[in-house]
C-alpha cells in the first residue's frame, strides 16, 4: 500500500465522496423533514468543530449513550472526521455498568441525554471525564446547540487503515464486556464489499428501523446507504404502523427476527406492502425457518439471512443473486474473507463436520482493547479468528451455524452473557445458585431465562421478586424473562452445570 493511500483512509473520507456526488438529494427522510446530502455534510462538518471546541484530538474516544437521532448520524460522522474513536452504547444499560464502561475505555467526552446527565455526574468527575454533554431523541442538546454555532467547513483529518474508528463493546460468557477494537479499514471494506455484493446504488431508499449503538443499524446500514447516497426513510424505532406507511416507499429493509414476526403478525401488511422492494436483509439474530417460509408465502419474496458479528462486521451472506437463499443457513463467505471450520484445539475439520467456524480477512477487528491477553486467545497464529459460533459448512461452501461453543445468548438481537446475570441473582437473599440460559422466542430470538435453587435452609424468592429485583440492576434485555425453581442443578461428573440439560428440560417456556 502506498503512503498516500495509508494516510488517507479515512472511512469519512470514502463516504464524504458520495456525499459530494450525491449532491441535493435526500440522505434522510423523518417525519416528512428531509436533509439532503449537502446538508449532511454542512452539518457534519459543524460537530467536528464543535468536538474541537471540546478539545478532542485523534484518537479520543467519545462515548455515546443516546436515543436514536438524525443528529447522532453527524456527530457519528464527525467523530470519524476529526480522527477520534466513537464509543456507542446501548441505551438500556444502567449507570452501574456505565461505570465499568467509562472506567475501562477512558472516554475524552461522555453524551447522553439530559435527563441522565444529573444520576452520573459525580460518576464522570470520579472518572476524570473532561465534558458532559447532551443529546436528545428530537436531535438537540448542548452538543447540538454547540455545533449550530460552529463553520460548516472542516478538513477532515488523515488517518491510516490501522488507526481505530470505533471502539464496540462486545459480550462473552466470562468475565466483564470487552471493547474490540475496529479500525477505518474494518470498516470501508466491508462496506464495500456489502454495496457490492447486495447491488446497492443511488436509486435505492432504505427503511432504517434499527438501532445505532450497535453493528446491524450503525455499520451495515448506514455504511451502505451512505456510499452509494442512497435515501433512508428513517425510525427511530421500530413502530409497526409507521414502518407498514413507508414500507411500499422503500426498495430495502434491513431488521432482525423481531421486525418480521410483527410484521407478519399485522393484517395489513400484504403482498402490496413491499411492492417496490428489492431486498429484505434479516441478521442479529437466528432467524426462525418458519419465518422465512411464512414471509415468502405472504410476500413472493424471500428474506436474505446473513451472519455477522461485533469483531467482524459481515462474515457471510446468503445470495442476493444466482444463488438459493437457503432457510436455516447463513449462505457463504462474502468476497475476500475466508471461512473454515475447526476442532476446538485448531484442527481444521472434514466438510460436513460441526466445529468452531474461524474467519480472516479485511473485516476482523485489530483485538479487545487493553487486554492483549483475551486478543491472544481469540486468534490462531496464522491470523484467522475463532468466533465462538458451532457452524457446519457443506461442500460448497454454505455454512449454517448451529449453535455457540459458549454459553453467549443472542435476545432481540443484543448479546447477553449468563455470568454477568448469574452473579447479580446470587447474591439475592435465598439464592443457592443459578444457572442462567436462552431459549428459543419467536419475537427476541432468544429468551433469557433463569434456573435458580434454594439457599440451604431458605425459601427462595419467587420469580416476581427476582425479575423485580434485578429491574434497577441490569439493562431491560437482560433481565430473565421466566425464573424457574430446582432442588438441585443438573451437573456432569465434574461438577459444571449442564446447561444443555437445562435447555432441553425448558425448551419450550415461550412456544405457545
């Protein structure tokens, strides 16, 4: 690669192209109010200047915990321009697990809504962050009010490939979450090769119900429609009458299970309703063989089911053309990125085999920020990634992934690690132990669901009492939503828990 190419690999600087291609036309549509893609880089361009203002310097990260706003998109985008490192977060999570957040990625600037500004103040000083500032669901705040007053002219700041773009917060089963660490190239490449690969061009509007504190909403959709200049019809969430209303508008869909089971449960939505559509992509989540085969039935068309993760970005993908669109399976290596399936000690196994599925390429992540040991151990030496995920690929080259080497629960499409839960249930009153795991939900994918025993010589407390319990103390997906009582855990001769035992005794708790 040539220095010049090396230093200016900006993701902004790739998709502010498009921008200046795209001219006057509408990047996105909300609520009948329209800003086109001059008006996106305008505006852009005055939250760069205004994170300046707050002294943000490359490399910086700026933490993000706000409602879904069209203003949230420019000071995403500007915290690219100016070279510093976006740091989104779930909305749901409580000020205790922003404290282990705040403390392990050092964020230069905190944003959040206004309302929560008060509850970690104290937080933010404790933790030496320089600015607090707000932003609300309608777009304004002080960040806004800020950048309104700034020069809608900014140059953007050089990066190189390897310089990092994002900073993600991702779940396991042990131990606390770890931040991976996604750099510009991460990034451009894999939307380049997702425009490609599923035909994306200018002419397309993209219904955008997802959220943007996470890969599916913030990377794959935005990135995409961005680089072509493609309009996005944008919902701040997922309101099913007024997703119906713009559904015949849109040519592409992007959703996890969720959407399309609502979708599917609503009268109104027919056959006409995705009249214009080209494209309906589902991911986050598994995506029930049921609902793709209820979908077609209903629609003529048939969901694009693809496989991603937090340390990857989009690994595989189903055709969008020349190919079957398989229910059950995620379809196959995108281009430039390789797949295999191995044995937990790295052999590399038999076509046909179930084993741990492994990925390299352009798309991989650089390793889990300061903790080189984790990094270490998630990669083989030569490069290639262990997800985690129990996949089966056949002879040419599909892979279906049929469940997780560990424990990870995927509900509503956010990942949720059982220990974390565990270890909040344990310690209330009358709790032996619990054994934490994700069942099978026709809405969330997965429903987290709770085992628990007795404290010897105790009553233990009623599944009431512990969902309410645990309300202030975990984000709302990971709360369990069922709460059974044992005598005892099921446990192999070596005393771990069986957690596939307490799967299969469970399995059906949310089918009908």
């Amino acid at each position: 690669m040539s220095s010049v190419m090396s230093n200016d690999a900006n993701l902004y600087t790739l998709l502010d192209a498009a921008f200046v291609r795209a001219g006057e036309r509408p990047a996105i549509i909300e609520n009948g109010r329209t800003l086109s893609y001059r008006d996106l880089r305008r505006q852009t361009a005055q939250y760069a200047n205004a994170l300046i203002t707050l002294g943000v310097t490359p490399g910086d990260r700026i933490m993000v915990q706000a409602e879904k706003s069209v203003s949230g998109v420019c000071l995403y985008l500007a915290t690219l321009k100016v070279g510093a490192v976006y740091n989104p977060l779930n909305t749901a999570y409580t000020a205790a697990e922003l404290d282990y957040f705040i403390g392990d990625a050092e964020p230069r600037i905190l944003i959040i809504a206004a309302s929560a500004k008060a509850k970690i103040a104290a937080l933010a000083v404790s933790k030496n962050i320089a600015h607090i500032e707000t932003l609300e669901p309608d777009g304004s705040g002080s960040i806004a009010d800020r950048a309104a007053k700034c020069s809608d002219t900014h140059t953007t700041v050089p990066r190189q490939s390897s310089d990092l773009a994002a900073l993600l917060y991702t779940s396991g089963t042990t131990g606390r979450s770890k931040g991976a660490m996604i750099t510009h190239n991460n990034l451009s490449s894999n939307a380049r090769t997702l425009s490609e690969y599923w035909s994306f061009s200018s002419n397309d509007v993209l219904l955008h119900a997802l959220p943007i504190f996470h890969v599916h909403g913030l990377f794959v959709a935005l990135h995409t429609a961005l680089l072509n200049g493609a309009t996005m019809l944008w919902h701040a969430k997922f309101d099913l009458d007024a997703v119906l209303k713009d559904l015949p508008k849109s040519t592409i869909m992007m959703g996890v299970p969720t959407f399309y089971t609502r979708l599917l449960g609503s009268p109104a939505f027919t056959r006409d309703s995705v009249k214009n559509m080209r494209l309906v992509i589902s991911g986050s989540a598994p995506l029930l063989a049921e609902t793709h085969v209820e979908f077609e039935a209903r629609t003529g068309q048939k969901i694009l089911e693809r496989y991603g993760m937090t340390e990857a970005g989009m690994i595989t993908s189903n055709p969008y053309a020349g190919g079957e669109r398989l229910a059950g399976t995620v379809g196959y290596a995108l281009p430039g990125i390789q797949v295999r399936i191995a044995a937990p000690d790295g052999k590399i196994l038999p076509i046909g085999e179930t084993g741990v599925l492994e990925v390299k390429g352009p798309n991989i992540f650089s390793g889990y920020w300061r903790n080189p040991e984790k990094t270490k151990e998630d990669f083989r030496a030569d490069g290639y990634f262990i997800s985690g995920d129990l996949s089966v690929m056949s002879p040419d080259g599909r892979v279906t992934i049929v469940g997780r080497a560990k424990d990870l629960i995927i509900s509503g499409g956010f990942n949720v690690y059982p220990k974390e839960i565990e270890t909040e249930i344990n310690e209330l009153p009358g709790v032996g132990e619990s054994a934490v795991i994700g069942l099978p939900h026709p809405d969330f994918g997965e429903g987290v669901v709770a085992v628990i025993t007795a404290a010897p010589g105790a009553t233990p407390p009623t599944e009431t009492a512990i969902i309410a319990a645990l309300q202030d103390r975990l984000a709302k997906f990971k709360v369990p939503k069922r709460v059974y009582v044992l005598a005892d855990l099921p446990r192999n001769a070596m005393g771990k828990v069986q957690k596939a035992e307490l799967r299969k005794q469970y399995e059906t708790t949310f089918k009908g």
